[in-house]
C-alpha cells in the first residue's frame, strides 16, 4: 500500500522548480543544496531527490500547469 507524498521542503522545492526550468539534475541539486562534493556525489544525491516522491508528485503537478497555460495562448 502506497502512501500519500509528504509536503517537500524548501530544497526539495527549489531543486525541482530548478529542474522544471531545465537544468540538469545536477546543477539544480547544487543550486537548491549547498553542495561541495565531488560531482559523482553531487550526481547520486540529485538523483536520490529526485526520485523522492514528494518530488515527483510536485514536478507532475507543476508541469500539468504548465501544459495548461501553454494551451491558453
């Protein structure tokens, strides 16, 4: 049994609206979190949030908002 998302925090927010803007995993992972690692760590950390549930169900949410706006003009 699958359970509902939990709200995202501020970095998981910011990483993805990153990500809706079209960086790249990475890049929206260091811009959302202040990451010095290496860019291998950087690389499985981006992923590892972006995979997060809550994540996915936001950037599903906000680019269906974004479809619609598009469809308006």
């Amino acid at each position: 049994m699958q359970t509902a998302p939990r709200e995202l925090t501020s970095k998981q927010q910011a990483f993805a609206d990153a990500l809706l803007e079209g960086l790249a995993s990475s890049k929206a992972y260091r811009r959302a979190y202040p990451a010095k690692g290496s860019p291998k760590v950087v690389s499985v950390k981006a992923a590892e949030v972006k995979r997060h549930p809550a994540v996915q169900a936001y950037m599903r949410k906000q680019q269906a908002k974004l479809d619609q706006k598009k469809g308006m003009f």
